[in-house]
C-alpha cells in the first residue's frame, strides 16, 4: 500500500469539514494507515503531526528513524536524539492549533505533557475523524484481507486433520500459531482453542485442559499478514458431540447464512445483528446468544463497524466486517462460526470460505 498522499490529503478534507486544527497519531494503527510506520510501543514518543495547513511530519526517536520509509513523499521525519525535548518540538508543531485531535492509543502522559504547554487546546478522539476514513477498504485493502483470510482456512482444514484428544489447549493452540505462520502470517494476533465447558467462555484462553473424547472446541485465531488481519472461528467436535449440540448447531448455522445474506448496501450494522439474533431466540437459545454479531476487522482485528443492537450506521461497499452468532451453555459446551465478508456493490463477498460444519475429529 503506498497511497500515503492520498490518504493524508483525504485526512485533511476531514479536518476542514470538523474544524480540527491538527490530527496526532501515536502508536496503534491509524499510523502506519498514513505513513506505513508501525511504532513499537515505547517510553519514548512518537507523534505524527498533520496540520490544516502545512506539511505533516513524524517525530520519532532517532534510534527508531532508520526503520522509516518514507515511500512517495507524503511526509517530513525528525529523528530527536536522547537529549532533546520532544514534546517541546510537537508544541511547535501545534503552534496556533486550538482544536486537536489525539491518538485514542496515545499515552496519557504524552496527552497531558501537551496539554500542559498550552491549557487552551481542545483535545478530542481521533476515532471520531480517523474511523470515518478506514471503515470502507480500497480493493488492495480487500485483497490483502482476503489472503489473510485464506492463509486461516488452509489451518482449519490442516487442523481437521490433527489428534486432539489427549493433549491440552495449549498444545493444540501452539499448533495452530505454528501453522499459521508456516502458512504465511508474521505474527499472530490471538488465539482461541476452547474446549468442553470452556467453550462457553468466548473469550477463553488456552490452558492445561485435556480435551476427551465427546468434547465440542472452539477454535478462533487470527493475526497479522502483510499489515492486514485475519479472524476465523471453526468448530471441532471429538469423537462424537455432546447432548443437545447438533440441535443447536443447525440453528447457529442458519443464523450465521441468514444474516450473510442479509448483507447488502442500504441496510444498518443493528438490522444485519436483528436477523442473527431473532432466529437464534426464536429456536429457544436467546439468553445463550452473549455478545454482538461482528466487528469490523482492517488493520486492527476489531474496529468500526460494529454489528450490535442501536447502531443505525447504513452499511456501504467496502466495509469488511466478521459475522460470527454463537451459542453459549455454561458448564456445557459452546459454539461460534465466524467469517469475515466484504461488502461489494450489490450484495456481499465471503472472504473465509473453509467449510462452515463442525469437523469430527479423534
């Protein structure tokens, strides 16, 4: 991705139309969106500074300077040594800027340094300005999102392939992360292998659990490849699966394809939950349904749009969103299908296309 300019200049337009002086960005992934720099999370600062007017620049420690590429222009560097002040050199930068808004992932103590140069300024969310621009993906965007998505499901079909029973959790994430990046990720984001009652935590994490024959597990892993990233959740039953579950599992399943196909321009993120969640209550799982339908997935695993009750956001092509009902018995079982879609002018793109059924496996 090298629309750096563009994106900046797109940044800018958005400022004008918000009467926001500046925009600065810190760690998290609104920076590498408009530079391609991913800051390493350090004590050290670093900021970039886009004004209404004028040119934007990176401040960043000089040890980290070299591993800045500025690719087509878009921006100015200043590399500050050990010694310098670096916050005094932003307040510089924000000479005159009444209204600024901050990197939601910025240290608070950057924040209120800045804030104490100049109690005048008006610091707001840069969600606020930032989201709007990264919530609808350009066709690279999409297809560096589809990669990732099929690197995922190659795992699930390799993992369906596997022993779980007998080994722990941990053993059969540290598989799925090994495979995974055999496959073509850098790094992984998260990993999820949830089994028996421990799947009705959805966000349970990998332990000493030994996973038996008549265990249902949740398996959900995603992670970062070139800058883009991945989500899936698939389910694996043992040997043969639990009371109650094909029951619920067919209903899960229908829930998942009605709200797919409910996907399309025009309609709201709340609508596209509504079609999920009603068959699911219908069939008697309502109180077992915990969570939202999806999230919105870029270069950051969950980020705007949100698929949840009360949000009347109109869906438009180019946003990319997971759909991923689940069903929750505590003490039991639980089970989830996760995709990620893509929006497309007429309708939708499923960009995970392992096969959505329950694997047997031993």
């Amino acid at each position: 991705m090298s629309d750096f300019s563009d994106r900046i200049g797109n940044v800018k337009a958005a400022m004008a139309d918000r009467n926001v002086d500046a925009l600065c960005v810190s760690v998290g992934s609104d920076l590498p969106y408009l530079t391609g720099y991913r800051a390493m999370p350090l004590e050290r600062v670093t900021m970039l500074v886009i004004p209404s007017n004028g040119r934007p620049v990176l401040v960043v420690p000089g040890l980290e300077a070299p591993r800045v590429d500025v690719v087509d222009g878009a921006f100015d560097v200043y590399g500050w040594a050990e010694s310098d002040d670096p916050i005094a050199y932003i307040d510089q930068l924000l000479h005159g800027a009444t209204s600024v808004a901050m990197g939601d992932e910025t240290w608070s103590r950057f924040v209120l340094q800045l804030q104490e140069r100049n109690t005048a300024r008006d610091f707001t969310p840069a969600s606020e300005l930032m989201a709007a621009l990264r919530i609808r993906k350009s066709p690279l965007e999409i297809e560096a999102l589809r990669n990732a998505a099929h690197t995922v499901d190659a795992v699930v079909d390799e993992m369906a392939q596997v022993r779980f029973s007998g080994r722990t959790e941990r053993d059969v994430s540290r598989e799925v992360i090994d495979r995974t990046i055999a496959g073509g990720h850098e790094t992984m984001d998260f990993w999820i292998v949830a089994s028996g009652p421990n799947g009705a935590s959805p966000h349970h994490e990998p332990g000493d659990r030994v996973i038996e024959s008549g265990d249902a597990v949740v398996v959900d892993f995603g992670g970062y490849q070139n800058g883009y990233c991945s989500d899936t959740t698939r389910m694996f039953v043992v040997d043969r699966p639990p009371h109650g579950f094909d029951d619920a599992f067919e209903v899960l399943q229908a829930a998942q394809a009605a709200a797919v196909e409910a996907v399309r321009p025009g309609v709201t993120a709340a609508s596209i939950d509504a079609v999920a969640r009603d068959l699911i209550v219908e069939a008697g799982y309502g109180e077992l349904f915990i969570h939202r339908l999806g999230h919105g997935i870029g270069m950051d695993t969950h980020e705007h749009p949100y698929l949840v009750e009360g949000n009347d956001l109109v869906i438009e092509p180019g946003m990319v969103f997971s759909i991923e009902p689940g069903i929750y018995v505590p003490d039991d079982w639980g089970m989830r299908i996760e995709d990620i879609i893509a929006v497309t002018d007429d309708g939708v793109e499923r960009l995970n296309r392992s096969d959505r059924s329950y694997r047997v496996v031993s």
